[in-house]
C-alpha cells in the first residue's frame, strides 16, 4: 500500500472542472454518457459509484463502502481518499488488490459547533458525508468548477446500488453549509452546479455538465 499526502496534490489541476458522482436513483440515469463527460470533466467517485462509471479518483469513508472497494478490482482508479482511521492494524483492516491505488488517508478533526463548510485540509476533515470530502479535496487540487451528479437528497429513497433508505435531512443541511460558503464572497471563481433539477437539494444553480 502507497500512501500518499494531500500536499502532493495540491494544484494539481488548477482551474479544471469535476463531476462528484453521489450515490442517489438519478445517477442510473446519467450511466451511457459518464465516459463522454469524462473527457469534458474530471470524474470523482464516491462509495459505490464505480458500479456506473470508474473513476481516477475515489473517494470512500464509510466501513462498508472502503471495504468493498479494497477487495475489488477497479481498473482505473489513479488515487483513492478516504480517512486515518483505515490505517489501524487490526482483523477488520481491509485487504484486496485494490489497496495497490495510492491512498490519501486524510486526518480526522473535530466536528465544529457550526458544522461550517471548511476548505482547508492542512489539520484534517471532520466530514462523515462523502461528497463533502471529495469537495474538499478538489478545492485542494485546484478544481473551480464541480457538477454534482447523484445528489438526490431525498428522504426515504434507496441508492442507485441498493435499498437502503432514510432521512437525508443532514445532508441537506450540509450543502446549505456549502451554499452559504459559496456566498461569504472570499470564494471568487468557485461554482457547483447540480445535474439533477429532481434533486431535493435546492442551493445551488441546475446545469447539465454535457
């Protein structure tokens, strides 16, 4: 396993734009023209959606989906993110030859009173919302233009890989935080669009990334 640390991206592709590909229903819907729009945009996979398309960066905090992604094999995939705490020793320490990706193993904080949106990866993230943290990093890598696809937000409706269901109340706070970010104006040149007009996420502007 090669670590690797955020600083080595940082830049790395100024002033480019990406596609963070969520996990809801609609991404199904945007799965026969992922690779057109992965010659137009960087491509950041999120927990399972390389079920859909792969992607040169992956991004996975959660057990389950780290795991997963671990054991598989997902050609194609040049960096993988995901947080410290994978790099115990331990039964439960994933293995698979996936873990041959070079890994950024990003460093936990405290969650901040305000839940604030915060770009700055140098003392770590305190996010447990994937897409946050593939947001985040892009900022570190220079990105100024993110398309959001698969961000549905709605409660009680299952992923586009399964079924599993529940309120998404927290992940809608947690874009208003990215909002009201966006908003503070020390952010010039920074845009986020959603792909998804069906999205319940409602702070950001509709654009398709074709």
């Amino acid at each position: 396993m090669r670590r690797f640390e955020i600083e080595e991206v940082q830049d790395l592709h100024h002033g480019e734009s990406a596609c963070i590909l969520g996990n809801g229903p609609s991404l199904k819907k945007w799965t026969g023209r992922l690779e057109s729009i992965g010659r137009r945009h960087l491509l950041f996979g999120t927990n399972k959606s390389w079920t859909e398309v792969v992607s040169p960066y992956h991004f996975a905090i959660a057990n389950t989906h780290w795991t997963h992604f671990a054991r598989g094999q997902v050609p194609g995939v040049e960096r993988m993110f995901t947080l410290e705490s994978f790099l115990h020793k331990g039964r439960t320490q994933p293995q698979g030859k996936a873990l041959q990706v070079p890994i950024c193993f990003l460093k936990r904080k405290v969650v901040p009173r305000d839940e604030s949106f915060d770009h700055e990866l140098g003392e770590g993230t305190w996010a447990k919302f994937v897409p946050w943290v593939a947001l985040q990093c892009g900022l570190v890598m220079g990105i100024e233009t993110f398309f959001l696809l698969g961000i549905d937000e709605h409660d009680n409706e299952g992923h586009h890989h399964d079924e599993v269901k529940g309120s998404r109340a927290h992940h809608r706070r947690w874009w208003e935080k990215t909002a009201a970010w966006l908003r503070e104006g020390r952010n010039q040149g920074i845009e986020i669009y959603n792909a998804n007009a069906d999205s319940a996420v409602r702070c950001f502007p509709f654009a398709s990334p074709l």
